[in-house]
C-alpha cells in the first residue's frame, strides 16, 4: 500500500469511525508506561500515534511525548481530547525522521506490521537512531496466532491483504530476531489485545544479538 493510499485510507478510517479504538490505553501502552517511568524517562517518540489515547498514559505521568500521525482527522483529533501542547508531525512514517532530536524511548504501537518488509527495516533503522544512548524502543506486532492469520489474499510469506485493503504482516519469533535482532533485541513479550501480540523491546547499548538470559 503506497503512501497516498495509506493516507487516503485512514483519512476515511478516522473520519468515519473517529475515536474506533475508545480512550483506554493499550495493555502494552500500560507496560510501556511503567518500563519508561522505571529508567526516568522524560520523552518518547510514538510513531503512528493516531488520535493520542496511548499518548496520554505517558503523558499523565510525566513523560513528553512526540507523535508522528498519516491523518490530519486523527490529529485534530488528539488536539480536541488532549491539548494542543503536544508535538506533532504530520506525515508518514516512512518519511522519518521529522527533527533531529533523539528520545529517550520510542514506543510504536500496531503499526509496523502494516508496512512492506523495506518499510519496517526502515522504521526500525530510523527509530533507534533517534534513541539516546541507552534508551529503549517497544514495538508490538501481532503474531501468526491471531485467527485471521492466513485469511484474506496473500501477498507475500506470512502477509495478508483483508478488511478492505488492509495488508498485516503476521509475526513468530523467528521473524522477530530477523527484522530486530540488530538493534539491540532484549526481550520478546506476549500480551493480548484485540489480537495476540508480541511486545519486543530494544536497547541502546551498543548492537545485541542476542536475548537477555532467561528472557524470550
């Protein structure tokens, strides 16, 4: 799905359904939250932030937060609900980076997998470079154990096009260590959302390829 489309897509998406996911936070935003407030965390960067309602758990607590939003409904949006005083990007996220500051945590939330395999490299690469030395990025993806998985038309190996258009890129372990093993791959946790999902967590310190010991 090309940029245009995406952002023709979702333009239509969050005029006609609005505020489609409510306003309580993500599982994995929650778990995000407390990470980032355990390492004193001031910013985050959140890549794909929608109308803001995993945006402002981070923000109730502290914690700044940077977004980067395809639609300009879902931003005024976030503006209506929490403010005006949150930055925000107007733009796609293959086109990061949008400043040149570096945060100390990115969290991106069910969007990576809507990319094309350069796509997400690309996202990966260009959200640890805006990582502060020792900072964390969290990622969540949803994994090949989702009942939709295989469902709709196949466009390539483990990614399926349904729901209209869109294309989900259905994750294992495997492919985790494969698009982040590079980038300082720490741990891989599972949480259930609407989905089931993979929480992976990435480090700053330095290339890791491989887990923390005990850690999956």
């Amino acid at each position: 799905m090309k940029d245009n489309t995406k952002k023709e897509f979702w333009e239509t998406s969050f005029t006609d359904k609005q505020e489609m996911w409510g306003f309580e936070p993500a599982k994995s935003a929650i778990w995000a939250k407390d990470f980032f407030l355990g390492k004193a965390a001031k910013s985050i960067l959140i890549p794909g932030i929608g109308y803001g309602r995993n945006a402002q758990i981070f923000r109730e607590h502290g914690i700044g937060v940077t977004g980067i939003e395809i639609s300009e409904t879902a931003i005024a949006l976030a503006r209506r609900h929490y403010g005006a005083d949150m930055t925000l990007y107007h733009g796609s996220v293959t086109d990061m980076p949008f400043d040149d500051n570096v945060y100390d945590g990115i969290f991106c939330h069910g969007l990576i997998y809507l990319l094309e395999e350069a796509e997400r490299v690309k996202l990966i690469q260009n959200c640890y470079k805006q990582l502060i030395e020792g900072g964390t990025m969290i990622f969540t993806v949803i994994t090949k154990e989702a009942k939709t998985y295989g469902l709709g038309t196949q466009i390539s190996k483990d990614r399926f096009e349904m729901f209209g258009g869109v294309q989900i890129f259905f994750y294992d372990e495997e492919a985790v260590h494969g698009e982040f093993a590079k980038f300082g791959l720490v741990e891989i946790k599972e949480v259930n959302e609407n989905y089931p999902f993979y929480v992976i967590r990435c480090s700053k310190t330095g290339i890791n390829n491989s887990l923390e010991p005990g850690v999956r």
